[in-house]
C-alpha cells in the first residue's frame, strides 16, 4: 500500500512537471512564431503587455552582457545542477516522505527549470513575453517557467516556515 501510495505521489509531480513544461513551451513557441524581436501587445492597458524579448543571462538579464560561451557554461551547468538536485528532492528516498506542498513546489520548479534550459541549450537565450509595468516602471520580462519557479520557491518557503505540525496523539482506549 505504501510503495501504491508513493507511485502515486511521484506520478502526480511528474505530471505537474510535464504539465509546465507543455505550457511554456506552446506559449514560447507562439510568441516566438506570432511576434517579431521587441514587439508589443497591450493586454491591461498601462498594467500588463506581451513582449517578445530574448534574455541570454539569467534572471532580470544578470550576465546578459557577459562572454558568450563563459556564460552558457556557467548557467547551462548551474541549471543542470539545480535539476539534478530538485528531481533528487522529488523522487528520491527523502522526497517519498515529502509533504504534498512541497511535492508541488518541487514539481514546479523542476518544470520551470526545464521549460528554461531546454531554451538556453538549444538557442542560446530564454524566450521571455510577459511584462508587468505601470507609469515609467516595469518589471522585467518573464515567461511561464518562470512563473512556476517563482511560485514553487514562495509555496516552498511557506511550508518551510508554517514548521512541521507534530501528529495529534491518539486517544486512549478505556478498557471494561
């Protein structure tokens, strides 16, 4: 019953996984074949646009200015590492026991993290297309697998801050 229930666990993450991965790619690949470079399309106005941008650095364009080849090395190998560590967390021994939040977390950065290295492996820079801005200030581009990292690390605090919840004790048996 345990090993069912544990499959069951691992099949639910998988899915979310798979799930965020298919959603960032279809709307990459729309916004890539629908938009040219820097266009823009008002959604909410003076709130929220579509924008195709392409971001070769890291979040917020960290390292976008830096050597080519030194910084896909170093941000292909640091997304392979994070992978590798988040699918440990989620399907190894330790991850069987995890708690069903953080099981959704994992499972939502793991998508995020692939939807974002399967770009920079194959092209080189991220497809990014949301932009969040108001007046003269705006928030950086960002896409789908961003999002799902981004709320798997706020869901993955929130369960790590509200503490484990001690079981409640069993209530004794009177006997006759």
């Amino acid at each position: 019953m345990k090993n069912e229930q544990a499959g069951a666990r691992r099949w639910a993450a998988l899915a979310i996984t798979a799930l965020v991965i298919a959603g960032d790619r279809i709307s990459k690949a729309a916004i890539q074949h629908s938009m040219n470079a820097f266009d823009s399309v008002s959604v909410i106005a003076g709130w929220l646009r579509i924008v195709h941008t392409e971001n070769p650095g890291a979040a917020f364009g960290v390292l976008a200015e830096g050597n080519p080849m030194l910084r896909s090395a170093v941000l292909i190998g640091v997304s392979s590492a994070v992978l590798v560590f988040v699918a440990w967390a989620l399907w190894g021994r330790s991850g069987a026991g995890a708690g069903p939040l953080t099981r959704v977390a994992l499972a939502l950065i793991l998508g995020g993290a692939v939807g974002n290295l399967y770009d920079r492996v194959l092209y080189g820079a991220v497809t990014d297309f949301i932009e969040v801005y108001h007046g003269a200030w705006s928030f950086p581009a960002f896409n789908v697998a961003d999002s799902a990292i981004t709320v798997g690390a706020a869901l993955l605090m929130f369960d790590l801050l509200r503490g484990k919840r001690k079981p409640e004790p069993q209530a004794a048996f009177a006997r006759k």
